[in-house]
C-alpha cells in the first residue's frame, strides 16, 4: 500500500513537540509496521503512529525491565528480517549522543539495509524556545555540544581542559547535566570564566512542561530541583534570555495545537486519539 | 482565515530537503503573506509557500543587488507592522551562523513580537545523509561546531587553540569551510591529530546536489572543485563513512519525491508547480 522499502530507519523524534518533527518523519510514522521508541519521545508523537503499526517501547530506563543495547539490537533486526517496516525512533537528533554508532555496527554487521532521518536536537531546539540565537558574530564563534555523564568519566579521569573548550566566545550546550549543576560552575569559573556568564537551564525542552531558569555561571549551583530531561547552556548569546526573564519573568507561551497545524498543512488528524492510542498498543 | 497571530516567525528552512522541514514550518510558509529568505533555501522549499504568500530574496549574495543586514530588519519590521504575517527563513538552523542575533536586537528594539522556529542544522543533516553518528561514547564524546569564517579571523589572530578544542574524541564539524581546505588540515596535524583522523567534505547537502568526498586529515587537501555550500567533518566517528566509500563507491540514494510524502502525510500537494511558483513571485 504504502511504497517503503523494507529496511530499517533510525528517525530523530525532535524535541517533543509533534510540530517539530519532519516531514519525513510524520510519513515514515504513519506508514510503519514497528516503531521502538526511547523513553524521551512524548505521548503526542507516539499518537501519529498509524493504525496498523506496533509501538514498542525500548528505553533503557522504563518501568521494571531493563533492556540491553544488545536487545534493542537483536529485535530490530528480527522484525527487519520478517519483512517489517521498521522505525527506531530516537528522541532528538539520532547522531547526538543517542547510541546511534552501536546500533549502525550492529545493522551493518547483520547485512540489513538502513537509513537515518536527522531530527532538531534538544539544545538547538531549548534555544529557539528561548528565542536566542546559539553564535553570534560579535561575540559567540562557536558551539560546544557535551553529555553531561561524559563530563562526569571526564572529570574522574581529569580530562576534560575547560580552559581551552569553553572561552568566553562559545556557546556550550550540555545535555542530561544531571542534578548537581555545581561541578559545572566550580570548574568552569577555575577555568577562567567569568561568573557573570549568562547560564539557563531548560527542562523538558519544547514541552508543555518545559521551565527555564536563567541565571549565570556563579549562581548556577543554586538552580535545583530540575525535572529531567534538562538541557544546560552557558555563554554570551544566552544573555538575551536573561534579560528578558529579569524584565517580564514571561511564563512560556502555550503550545500550538497539533491538530490544528496538521490541518494548515492539509494532513488529516491522526486516527487514534492520545487517551487510546499509544497506550493500547504499547508493548515492552 | 488562518489562525497566526502578527508576529514574525524567524524559521528554520532546514538543510535543503523539503521533507527535512518540521511540520510548523511547512504550516507557517502556507499562511505567510511574506516570506523574507536567503540565498541557501532552495526552490523546492519556497515552493511550498502559499499562493497569496510574496517571496522575497533577501540573500546577501544574490545577483546584483547587496542588500544588508540593516535593510533586511527594516523590511520585516516594516511589513509586520503593516499587520503582515512574515517569515524570516533561514537555511538550517536559525540560531547556527545565520545573523539571528542581529535580527533579534533589532526586532526587540522595535518592540515587534516574534518566535522562533528551530530547523536542522546542516552539520546534523549531512552526517545523516552519510549514514554516520556524530558523536560513539567509545569514541567521540564532544560535537564542536564553527564556521569557517571565524576560524579565519581566529586564525589571523592565532587565536584558536586547535590542540585543546579539538581532541581525538572530538567530532568537528565546519561550516562554510571555504575552498581552501588545506589550512584546517595544516592546523590540525600540528596540534597534534592524527593525519589518519577521518574527514568528509560533504557539498549541497540534502540536496539533488549533494557530493560526498571521504578522505582523511592528512589527504584533505587534496579535495578541491568543490561546489558551495559545503560542510565539512573531521572525527573518528567519522571513520564508518570512510570505510562504506572504500568497499562500494556508492551514490547517493534517490531522493524521495516530496509530492508523494506530503501525500503520505495526507497533505495536499503544493498548489504552484516548481517552474511556474516561486520564480513568478521572487521579487529582489
């Protein structure tokens, strides 16, 4: 019915608003047969599934079951060999920091044909949303993007050389920067940083729950009780969010309707309502 | 008719395929009355614009005319003020490289309201395109993104720290890397990388267009010829790419047709064909 070819695509989910999804990635939603989905991708982006399509959650942090790489692995090459048009749906962009290598070793190892989708990575879409440009050419040149689990193995190992990755003229987005936000702070200001660096934490980016405190480098360690997922960022270009949060201390717009923009384009609304939809079919 | 509120909507357009565009984006360009864009969005986006929708090149290259960056924030301020819903469509990611910053001083000083759209960067799009991911927590545990532009400025500065930034578990990705490549790898090699380090030069990514050449840090200068835009990526994780164009010499995938995903979508197909659309309305 639908001409997809029986091979497995690994698809960026975005950010967590169905609206900022691609194109391809609504198609390629709508015509699949198994979607095994992380635990970051929302509900509302589960709900453009078609009705035929099994949706499988994989994230290695759901409920009682811990499923290993290796099984993720072996299911999507199963259900590709049985014939089946497979999503391995990822939340953000795939290639950033969502074990997409590992996943591409195995498919390739196993001879089955692939495709990987790009989708708007979190920090890029946490900046947006916070209408603020990520470089700006009289004092942002660069971008530094780090995990920050990654900073942790790097921290033990004393790795990491902040003085160098992080001047005054980058922009540094640090995803899953855990809860205690004060390792950050100490050793980018012993790096050198000045403490007035604008800092914002953004949790659940893009989001109907998504909250943002602007603050700086100093102050950092005073931000807490985050809800995870959160999205870290430090650097001059952020200053324009802090200003406008000291000027107004604006509450987030509300979410256009996903419906309603699905009907601008001309797309008929998804068949299964949120309440009945993912939920019914959700398997683990 | 169309529920968008008067406000400008800095979008972005996405690396150059129209299935690459979020599904805001594709609902904003229908609803526009104005759509102010650079030189990078290629006509098959712009083709998605509404039949009332003017659209406008405001490229600072194009043809004869330089427009600058004063006279673009004049004409959107103006038109918004006219009551006119206006796009300001940048190619990639409006907050990567694309003069947001500017834009947004100027829209604030004015008072006019706006939001901004995220798109996928280019850098992201073009390691998709080769099948890669960007960062392998057995490998490349850090994203570094720059422009070309800047690295030049840094460099007549002897500015960048090229050993510090980027570490063999890096992945950097360059923006407009010029045609000269033979500098980065000059820097490179001498703060120490490895000559074997992978790097692709990826040109008119995600496009009909698009030209992959897979070589390494020490070989990079002997790519030349290339066509604009381009990207160009250096890192271990790169080595899968490399590794694909020995074994088999590839060519890029067909690209999907966007008629046939929009319809899979359940959207209607763009009301103005390619040749007659937006070459009739672009106006200078």
């Amino acid at each position: 019915m639908i001409p997809i070819e029986p091979k497995i695509f690994l698809v960026g989910a975005g950010p967590g608003d169905p609206d900022l999804l691609t194109v391809k990635a609504v198609a390629l939603l709508r015509a699949a047969d198994l979607i095994l989905y992380d635990d970051l991708v929302p509900p509302p982006v589960l709900a453009l599934a078609g009705p035929q399509t099994m949706v499988v959650n994989v994230g290695k942090r759901c409920g009682t079951k811990k499923i290993t790489q290796l099984e993720i692995n072996r299911r999507m090459i199963a259900a590709a060999r049985r014939g089946m048009r497979v999503i391995r749906l990822k939340s953000g962009d795939p290639g950033v920091f969502g074990r997409l290598a590992e996943e591409l070793d195995a498919l390739e190892a196993a001879g089955i044909p692939f495709e990987v989708v790009p989708g708007i990575t979190a920090g890029m879409a946490a900046a947006a949303s916070l209408r603020v440009s990520l470089t700006d050419r009289r004092k942002s040149s660069r971008i530094l993007i780090v995990s920050g689990h990654q900073a942790q193995e790097n921290r033990r190992a004393e790795k990491t050389d902040w003085k160098a990755l992080a001047g005054e003229d980058t922009t540094l987005i640090i995803y899953m920067p855990g809860r205690d936000l004060s390792a950050f702070s100490h050793e980018l200001l012993e790096a050198g940083l000045s403490g007035a660096i604008p800092a914002v934490v953004v949790s659940c980016t893009c989001t109907p729950q998504q909250r943002e405190w602007c603050t700086t480098l100093a102050d950092l360690p005073a931000v807490s009780r985050t809800d995870a997922p959160t999205i870290l960022l430090i650097g001059p270009s952020l200053a324009r969010a802090s200003q406008r949060a000291d000027s107004d201390h604006r509450t987030p717009e509300p979410e256009e309707d996903l419906t309603s923009l699905l009907q601008l384009i001309g797309a008929a609304p998804p068949t299964l309502s949120l309440s009945e939809g993912p939920n019914r079919r959700i398997a683990r």
